[in-house]
C-alpha cells in the first residue's frame, strides 16, 4: 500500500509537470507577441512626437512666416539665446530689444540646448504646436479606426481563432512601418495624409491586440480568476523587463539629434516581421476546436458585431459601468502620452532626458511585479482597479502642479508611479470583463468595452492636444494637461469603488469564487 502511494504521488506529480510545461509552451509565444507589440506603445511614446518634429517646416517662405505669439519676449531666455550665440559664433542678428521675432531665431546646433528639434524651423515652440497638432488629427482617427476593427476582430478570434486574427494585425504593423519609413526618407513631401494612414495601422498594437490577447489567456486560464489576474500582470511584468532595454536603446538614438528617423522605422519594421513570424511558426492556436465555427458576412461588419457585443455587455450593470469608466479613463491617459514628450521639452528637458523616468520606471515595475504578484489574492482584483487608478491621479498631481511650482525631480517621481499604474490597471480591466461573461464571447465582450474605450480616446485627444497644450504658455499653465487628467482620475477612483460595491451585490460565478479565496488569503 506505501509503494501504490509513492508511485501514485510520482504519477500525480509528473502529470503536473507535463501540464505546467504545456501550458508554458502555449504561454511563452503569447508573452513574446505582447511585449514586442507593446514596443509600439513606445515607438508612439518616444519616436513618434519627434518623428513629426522633423516634418515641420517654417519661416522659409512667406507662406510659413510665424506670428508674434511665437515671439520670444521671456528676459532670461533672451539672454541666454543672446549668449549661446556669442559661444557658437553665430552671425544672425536677433536685435537687442525686449522682444526676439520668431523667424529671427537662428538654427542652433543639434547638441545645443536651443536646437529646435527639425532642421526646416528653428522655432522649438512651433514645432510643438504643429506636431501636437497633427497628433490631434492622426490619433482621433486611428481610434476611430480601431473601433470599427475591433468588434471584427473580436468576432473573427471568437469563431475562427486567434492566431489569424493577430497574425492580420502584426501584418499591418508591417505596413505601417515601411509607410514611415518611406515619409521620414522624403520629409514629410507628400503631406499629412500618410501619417494619417500608418497611425491608423499603428493602433492595432494597442486596444484591438489587448482584447484578442486576454481572450487567449482567458482560453488557457478557464475561469481561474486569480490565474487570470497573475497572468495579465506576468506579461506586463514581461514588457517592462523589455521595455527597459528598449528605451535604453532609444534614448542613446535620441541623443544622435536625428533630422530623419527612417532607420528608427525601419528597425521597428523588423520587429514586426518577427512579431509575425512568432505568431505564424511559434503561437498555438488556444480557441477549442469545439468553439470554432465558420466565418459569416454579419462577423465582417462592423456595426453588426459592435452591436451584437454591445448588447452583450449590456446585460451586466457591473459591466455598463465599466463601460463609462473606460471612456473616461482612455481620454486623461492617451490625452497625457500624447502631449508627453512636448510637455516635458517645454519645461526645460531635452527630448533623450524625457525617456530617463521612463526607463527608471521600468527598472521599479520589474521590482514592483514580484511583490505585486504575491499579494494580488489579497488585493482582489477589483481593488486593484481602484488602486491603479489612484495612482494614476497621484502621477499626476506630481509630473504636472509639482513639477511646476517644486521641483524638476517630478518626472522621475511619477514616472514609476504611472508605469506601475499602467500593470495593475489593465490587468484588472481585462480580468473584470473575462470573469463576467462567458466563454464563447470573451473576444467580443473585451473588444466592445475597449473600442467605448477609444471613443473617450477620439473626444480626449483633440481636447488635450488642441485645447489644453500650449507651447507658448507660462507658469502652472504649462501643466493643464497633467492636471485635467488628474481630475478625470480621481473621478474613476470614485467609478471604481462603486463598480466594487455593485460586483458584490450582484456576484457572477467567477466573482463568488474570487471572493471564497480572497477571504482564505486573508
């Protein structure tokens, strides 16, 4: 009888390893799609405001001659323009009165502290201007775009699988690099248009590749919802880990003071060929063939299968609520990245010095994640939600009024406060909807709540990059941005709450189970 026990344990045990090893191969693909797709995250982050620096053009003809808002009338900077130019033995005049006309501003070089960041405007402020202004064109309509193709997407993945689905969407990262590539290599030439085109492109590495990722997690992970949870952190633990060699290497580019960045799209071209090979040779299909139905004309229609989910979503109130909640949440935080990199060079940082918080912060989450993972049972995965958006509110309060009126240090504080904000929200988002609905519609009801996400992204953006930033601006204005989205936060703080007081008085299956082991964790 103590023989049949040991060899029972050991039969157990290597039952156990085999399930853990498979479940590691199906796992390990999907981890290397997330973080290399993630580095289009930071291409948008750090390429791609400087990218259209270097397409704006001024004060060549009378056409694109600069009026006086773009004066320089600050004494200290006259001075110290006055100054640098008596350093680098700059012939131009600018004139010894209180004020410096804009077009008069000479073209410094580009390890100058002046260099305007293009070399066809000397004018650092109108090249902020203009590219935020196109960024409030390009990213309104990339969300748009991404709105009609998610509920596709997500409609597709749930009947013929993942894999062909993320396969079309590494495809179009693609295309959109060697779009850019081709636009950096003739500055900008043929106008605006192409910008708007590989944006568009560029955005399928962000909601529409979320939703079909946790619905493949959702397939490995059943309805454990701790497991669930620890994965979603454990891939954004792994794009971190990436994310810090990534930015290492972007901030040595940066410091080049590039005038082209087509070799920085040709490079992120690459990746996405590797991020399609690892999905067409490396991915396992995760969608049970039992699941899987034919594809049929209503799935490639985009108001069909947005409604379709839409209805879906709509018969949880947790759900609806997490719907607003995802509005306003997308609109302060793309609102904030977008107008990022302008942001900081307006208050005195020089492009290659705006990635050093992001790269500290990469280096905490990596630390943070490990900590984090323990304590996930405990936490719940609905006060992770609250929590991250509070985080997010405090990031904010301090890159924005405590930047401002303390101190420059502000950056590097809520940098790793908004990194470790960005792994603990998302995963509580994607964890939230996967408990709540069913299997065969995890794909749709993800996609749905993210594509309401992007419609907060389509009113934020224009708002925050239009309205709000403004590179002339002084004093605590300069951090209007910051500071509205630290209002918005702690409006979601107040959101979240109630979604976790509303989960607890309508419990789903999932939710009763996360309960019984959050009260055996404590």
């Amino acid at each position: 009888e103590e023989r049949s026990g040991l060899l029972k344990e050991e039969e157990e045990a290597g039952t156990s390893l085999g399930s853990s090893c498979q479940l590691l191969k199906r796992i390990g693909p999907v981890a290397v799609v997330s973080a290399l797709m993630h580095i289009f995250m930071m291409l948008e982050i750090h390429i791609y405001v400087p990218y259209l620096y270097t397409r704006v053009h001024c004060c060549t003809t009378a056409d694109n001659m600069l009026s006086e808002d773009y004066d320089i009338t600050d004494p200290d900077l006259i001075q110290d323009l006055r100054d640098e130019m008596t350093a680098l033995g700059l012939k131009h005049q600018i004139g010894h009165g209180d004020r410096i006309a804009a077009c008069s501003v000479p073209h410094f070089p580009r390890d100058s502290k002046h260099w305007s960041m293009s070399p066809n405007c000397p004018v650092k402020a109108f090249n902020q201007q203009s590219a935020q202004g196109i960024m409030a064109t390009m990213k309104p309509l990339q969300k748009v775009f991404c709105f009609f193709i998610m509920p596709v997407g997500g409609a597709l993945a749930d009947a013929i699988g993942r894999k062909p689905v993320l396969a079309l969407y590494a495809g179009g990262l693609l295309l959109g690099c060697l779009i850019s590539a081709a636009d950096a290599s003739a500055q900008g030439a043929w106008g605006n248009w192409v910008v708007y085109v590989a944006g568009c492109l560029f955005g399928l590495s962000f909601q529409p590749k979320d939703s079909i990722l946790a619905g493949t997690v959702a397939d490995m992970m059943k309805e454990d919802e701790v497991a669930k949870g620890r994965t979603f952190v454990a891939l954004r633990t792994v794009d971190a880990a990436l994310s810090f060699f990534v930015n290492s290497f972007l901030y040595m580019y940066l410091r080049q003071h590039n005038s082209s960045h087509c070799n920085a799209w040709l490079g992120f071209g690459g990746v996405a060929t590797v991020i399609l090979l690892v999905i067409v040779v490396l991915m396992m299909e995760t969608l049970p063939k039992d699941m899987r139905k034919p594809m049929s004309g209503d799935m490639l229609n985009p108001v069909v299968s947005q409604f379709k989910a839409l209805k879906l979503v709509c018969r949880d109130s947790v759900l609806i609520l997490q719907c607003i909640m995802a509005f306003i949440f997308y609109c302060y935080f793309l609102g904030y990245i977008t107008t990022r990199t302008s942001y900081l060079t307006s208050i005195g940082f020089r492009m290659e010095q705006a990635m050093v918080p992001e790269i500290l912060a990469n280096v905490v989450v990596f630390l943070f994640s490990g900590v984090f993972l323990a304590l996930l049972p405990v936490i719940g995965i609905y006060n992770m939600s609250t929590l991250g958006n509070f985080m997010f509110a405090s990031g904010y309060l301090i890159v924005g009024p405590f930047t401002i009126l303390v101190s420059t240090i502000g950056p590097y504080i809520s940098g790793p406060l908004l990194a470790m904000a960005v792994m603990i929200i998302f995963p509580a988002f994607q964890t939230i909807i996967s408990q709540r609905v069913e299997m065969e519609n995890q794909g749709k009801c993800q996609a749905a709540i993210a594509a309401v996400g992007t419609l907060g992204a389509v009113v934020g953006i224009p708002f925050y990059n239009k309205v709000l930033f403004d590179a002339t601006a002084h004093g605590l204005n300069k951090a209007r941005c910051p500071i509205t989205s630290f209002v918005l936060a702690m409006i979601c703080v107040c959101m979240s709450i109630a979604i976790t007081m509303l989960a607890r008085k309508n419990p789903k299956e999932g939710d009763v189970r996360d309960a019984q082991k959050e009260t055996n964790a404590e």
